[in-house]
C-alpha cells in the first residue's frame, strides 16, 4: 500500500470520525443533558468505518487509488466492523445495562455471559442466512463470510422495513395536505401540563422524604437514641441512657404499630402515583416535542421551499408507487440481473426523447451517473435511519431520563452497522457489473445475493403498505383532532360580542 493511498484513508477515517461526533452532538444528545463519551466514541467509530466503507465504493467507481490498497482497505475495514458488531458493541450495551444495579465486577461478569449467549444464538441463525460454501470459511463455520452473511440478513430486515416505511414517510411528511394545524395555544397549553406533571412528581417526593424522615424520628426516639436528657433523664444515670427513654415508651403507647404500617402503606401508595405520573410525564414530553415539529412544519409549508417540498412529495409518491409495483414485478416474474438499473434508465429516456437519433456511449457515461445515483442513495438513506430512529426511541425513552440517552447511542450503533454491511450487499446489484467483482471481493467469497434482494422486496411491500395505512388513519385522526380543537381557539368578533 502506497504512503498516498494509506494518508487519504487515514485523513478520511478522520473526518467521518469527527463529522460522527458532531452529530450526536447535534441531533441525538440535543434533547438529553446525560452524555456518554465512551458511547459517543463507539458510535464515532461505526459511523466512520461505514462511511469509510462506502466512500471506497466511490473509489472504486471513479478509479481512484490502487486496486490492491482498495482491496486491503476494504477487507480491514469490513473486519473491524464486524468485530465491532459482534463483539464489542453486545459486551459493551450488556454490561451498561448491568451496571445499573450491579457492581462493575459482577457486571462485566454478566456482560461476558451475555457476549457469549449472543455469539451462541448470533451462530444459530443458519436458516435465516443464505448458505456459505464451506471452502470460503478459513475457519470453518465461523468463517467471515459466514458472520457477513448473518449480519446482512439481519441488516436487509432492518434496510427493507424502514425503506418501506421511508417511501411512505418522506411524502406524507412533505406534502402539506397532511399537515396537521397546531396554534401556539395549545403547545402552551400542553407545555403547561408537562410543567404541572413535573410539580406534582416533585412534590409525591418531597412528601415521601418527609414521611420516611418522620418514620425515622420517631423510631431513633422510641428506641431511646435521644439520650440521658430531658425526660429520658428521670431513670437517672446510665440506665437511662441505655435503655428506653421516658418519651420513647409514651410515644410507643400513642402511636401503636398500626400507625407505622399506615405510614408505610402510603409512602408506596405516593411512589405508585410518583411512578404513574413519570409515565405521563414522559408521553407529555413526546406530544410536546410532536406539537412543536408540526407547527414548525406548517410555518415551513407556507414559504417558496415549503411550495417546493409539496411538489416534491407528489414527485415521491409516484415514486413510492414503482418501488411497490417493481417489488411486485420481481417477487413475481423475477429480476434482470445483467444490467444496472442506471444503465437501462439512461438508455430507455435517450431512446424516448431522441427517437435514436443521439448517439452516446451508455456504459461509460453511466458511471459517472452510478456515481451520482450511489451516493445519493448512500447519504439520504442513512439520514433518513438516522433521523427516524433517532426520533422513535427519543418517544419511547422519553427525555432526559438517566440512562436513556446513552442506550439510545448504543442501539442506533449497533443499527448503524447491520445497516451499513446490508447496505452494500443490496448496492452491488446497482452497480454495472465490472464494479460487482470488487464488492465480492472485499466481503471474502459469493453470497447467494438473489436470496437478500427477494428477502427485500418482500418486506418492503410488507413495511410499505401497512406504513400507507398506518400513515392515512394518523392522518384521518389529525383531521377530526383538529375540527374539535376548533370551538377552542374560536374568538368572538365585534358584532357577535355586541349581540
């Protein structure tokens, strides 16, 4: 490998390094005040070896470095994120999760029994995994291209799911006619909850320390810990500092034991309600987070980008549209294989709108398009993982619970990774197939490749039209929301207030 080529690899390991950092910073840490570093690092690390991974992809298309370095880089790169995704990541999330009740040392016992029922069930997905020639496996069944091979079955779940559930967002979402109205009235109103919510939590608290604190009172005083003074003084000496104080047995005769077990019974009574109002204290927060990002929406959609946001949005529809009835075609009648998709779409629109009469070489000019067409894909639908997940688990773990953010970084880098590996196993057919040689190449061996896209398309048709139904009813149920809210924003005009 050449000083050159090892220097380039090194600076934009990096940058995606660092551009992972900001990005926590920036998007999932913004709405959590307790931050991991070393959580942060780990998912510095993934996003860059993904990033990484797919930057040599555009190498690879543009021919820019060695072939040999390419191959090496690939092959490295591959490597540490599968040990990343099977080994430190699951020994890392266990014993966070452990030490929260657990001391470190018996915690990083259980992290590595869970590392190992990981690894034992991880190995016997067999039959969810398309078969592995066993001269592939330097090392038998626990070969590599065994381990890519599970991980991209597991990867291309995820990648079908949220693209179906993408396709169907990504219009919804720019389309304005599925913008729900929210006034600045209720958000106050929701924001005066949230704030009423905290109080009440605050004070089931204050009155549970204030009740355990007079329990305790009260017991140090009937078993005599007052001392010698006052009227434990009356048994005179020592003996009445060692025995009961005078105060004590009357307080023993006043306040029976049924009073204590009354005391103890609401103490647990204020903590179940502290517990319940937690939880509405969370679905409060996710509603206000919700209200806030659809009036943002409705301010945006009344601007000349919001105007082209709704363009777009029919534009994507249609789009969703053909990737539903292209999955159909190939679960159905089966896929050509032995051109890219660019290549045929550049050839069918210069036949449309030439009538044959321009002439251009398909194959060279397509790559350049292959290009464009890869990374377009590459950032939008990482963004899009990233911007989806980051929102479902900020709802469903609340707001600045300890704990909640730093599991969050963890589950969107385990993600990230499956993601990334699934991704350029489903690439590889995008590309003309002078590139496919090296994809096959930097992941060690032939995959039954046919098996994951079929798998695709059949879970994207799956995700896709239950994301159209979830989607619409949300959509009916905002409508009929937003005709009740109606009487309560009405303000009364002049004539009607002379009337």
């Amino acid at each position: 490998m050449g000083a050159i080529d090892l220097l380039v690899a090194v600076v934009s390991f990096a940058v995606f390094f660092i551009a992972g950092m900001k990005f926590l910073d920036y998007s999932v840490y913004r709405d959590f005040e307790n931050r991991s570093p070393a959580a942060q690092i780990l998912f510095a690390v993934v996003f860059a070896l993904s990033a990484f991974m797919l930057e040599l992809l555009v190498f690879e298309i543009l021919g820019y470095m060695n072939a040999s370095s390419r191959q090496s880089l690939w092959r490295v790169d591959m490597i540490i994120l599968i040990c990343m995704l099977l080994a430190v990541m699951p020994y890392y999330h266990s014993y966070t999760i452990l030490s929260l009740r657990l001391r470190p040392s018996k915690a990083a016992v259980g992290g590595a029994l869970a590392l190992t029922g990981f690894t034992y069930a991880f190995w016997q997905l067999r039959w969810l995994a398309p078969s592995v020639p066993a001269s592939s496996a330097p090392l038998g069944r626990f070969g590599m291209l065994e381990a890519i091979g599970r991980v991209g079955a597991l990867g291309v779940t995820l990648v079908a799911v949220l693209s179906g559930y993408g396709s169907v967002s990504v219009p919804f979402s720019y389309i304005s006619l599925f913008i729900r109205p929210v006034e600045r009235a209720e958000i106050d109103a929701m924001e005066g909850q949230l704030q009423a919510t905290q109080n009440s939590i605050a004070e089931k608290r204050r009155s549970i320390a204030q009740i355990k604190e007079e329990m305790e009172n009260l017991g140090r005083a009937a078993s005599g810990d007052g001392g010698g003074g006052g009227f434990g003084g009356l048994g005179g000496g020592k003996r009445g500092r060692t025995g009961p104080s005078l105060w004590g047995r009357i307080t023993s005769i006043i306040i029976p034991s049924s009073g204590r077990r009354n005391s103890q019974q609401l103490i647990a009574q204020l903590e179940a309600e502290a517990s319940s109002l937690e939880a509405l204290r969370q679905a409060l927060f996710a509603d206000v987070v919700d209200l806030k990002r659809e009036r943002q929406r409705a301010l945006v959609a009344r601007t000349i980008y919001g105007h082209l946001q709704n363009f777009l949005g029919y534009i994507l529809s249609l789009y969703c549209l053909y990737r539903m009835f292209a999955s159909t075609k190939a679960l159905v009648l089966g896929e050509d294989t032995s051109s890219d998709p660019v290549s045929r779409s550049l050839g069918f629109v210069l036949g449309l709108f030439s009538g044959g009469t321009v002439k251009l070489n398909v194959s060279v000019f397509s790559q350049y398009l292959t290009l464009i067409f890869i990374g377009f894909i590459s950032v939008t639908s990482l963004r899009g993982f990233m911007k989806h997940l980051t929102r479902f688990f900020s709802a469903v773990l609340g707001g600045n619970t300890p704990g909640h953010g730093k599991t969050l970084v963890l589950l969107l880098t385990e993600l990230l990774g499956f993601y990334t590996v699934s991704t350029l196993l489903l690439l590889r057919r995008q590309l003309p197939e002078r590139y496919r040689d090296s994809v096959t190449a930097a992941i060690g061996g032939e995959l039954e490749f046919d098996l994951y896209h079929r798998a695709f398309h059949a879970l994207f048709l799956l995700s896709a039209s239950i994301s159209v139904v979830l989607f619409w009813s949300q959509a009916a149920r905002s409508k009929a929301e937003a005709l009740d809210r109606l009487p309560l924003y009405y303000m009364p005009t002049a004539k009607s207030q002379r009337d």
